[in-house]
C-alpha cells in the first residue's frame, strides 16, 4: 500500500468527471487499498478517486468513530433522496476550511463492490453526507462550488499563499506535519457531520 497525494483546490485535475470502472482486477484492488491507507492517514471520513488524480468512480468511506468500517463505492449512483439539512462540511482538497452545506438526510445508492458484485444500501446522517460530497468530487463539483465567487477566490488565495509558505519553509515532511498541527489546532465543529470528507 502506498499514500496518495490529494489534490488541492485549485488544481484544474479536481474538474475531471470520473470514468466508470470497467476492470475489477487486482489493480483496482491496490487503488482502493490505497486510497484507505491515505484516507485514514490524512486523517478523513471519505476520498473519491479524483481527489488523488484517479479519473474513475470510485469512492472510499468510513464514517465509524472507531474507524473499523471501511466501505467501498464503485460506480456509485444516488437512486433515492429524502429530507434535507444544513451541516458544516470540510474537505481533504480544501483544506483547513469548514462550510455549511445543504445535503439530504438519506440517500439510497446503488453501487458496485471492489469485485464488480451490485449492491444498494440505504445512508443516513453522516455516511449520507459523505457518500453525497464524494460524489460531487466524482462530477467534478468542489464544496467550494457552493460558496459566493468572492468567498470562493478569497479560499482560493488564502489555500495558494499557504502552499507557497509551506513550499517556501522546507521539506514535504514538514509541510505535512504542519497540516496535521494545523489541523489539531483547528477548532472542532459542533455538527457530527462538520469532519473532514
């Protein structure tokens, strides 16, 4: 297994539309094993193949406290929605920034596992949330596509002059303990959904 790197707001690779997954082959399987390993390493919820320059549908998720419940989404579509709510979202490509989104409260999604076999299974609370905001990243649709344009391009400024900063002060090991500090200095959001997709 290997950690991924993900893409960052504003990389113009975070626009691609994800392409089906026609192979359920042994190269799949190290993708998905890869994209957990980077996942839960960052640390996140949720990671679509997108985030980390992988062009098909592919979805990674896990939204138990005691993170032992790793689900895979192939070729994931939403067939049902139900209710809505507004929750603070974050995200692994925008880092460091917490916006409230509205979503539905429960999703029904047909999908296919990591050896190709169809499955539908009902989400509700934060696995619906994840599962919807995983799929925009497959779309090519970003948290911050729900923002103004001038909050858009002020994150858009701030997450480049930290990128420069980071660039500038040495290392990608020191640029990554910097996030994680960063990350625990944040503080915590108060909605269950407000984690990092």
């Amino acid at each position: 297994m290997a950690l991924l790197p993900i893409l960052e707001f504003p990389d113009p690779r975070l626009r691609t539309r994800a392409q089906p997954v026609q192979s359920f082959d042994a190269a799949l399987e190290r993708v998905v094993a890869d994209m957990f390993e980077t996942m839960y390493a960052a640390p996140g919820v949720g990671l679509a193949g997108t985030q980390v320059d992988v062009h098909r549908q592919i979805i990674v998720m896990d939204t138990s406290a005691e993170k032992d419940q790793p689900q895979v989404y192939i070729n994931a579509q939403i067939v049902e929605r139900e209710g809505s709510e507004v929750a603070e979202e974050g995200c692994l490509s925008v880092p460091n920034v917490f916006e409230p989104i509205k979503r539905a409260t429960r999703v029904r999604a047909k999908a296919q596992d990591v050896k190709g076999q169809m499955f539908e299974r009902e989400l509700t609370g934060l696995a619906a949330v994840c599962l919807q905001h995983e799929l925009d990243h497959l779309a090519g649709k970003l948290l911050v596509d729900y923002l103004s344009l001038l909050k858009r391009e002020w994150i858009r400024r701030k997450l480049e002059k930290e990128r420069r900063e980071r660039a500038a002060g040495g290392t990608k090991d020191a640029a990554k303990e910097a996030a994680k500090d960063a990350a625990k200095a944040a503080p915590a959001p108060t909605h269950p959904a407000g984690r990092v997709i």
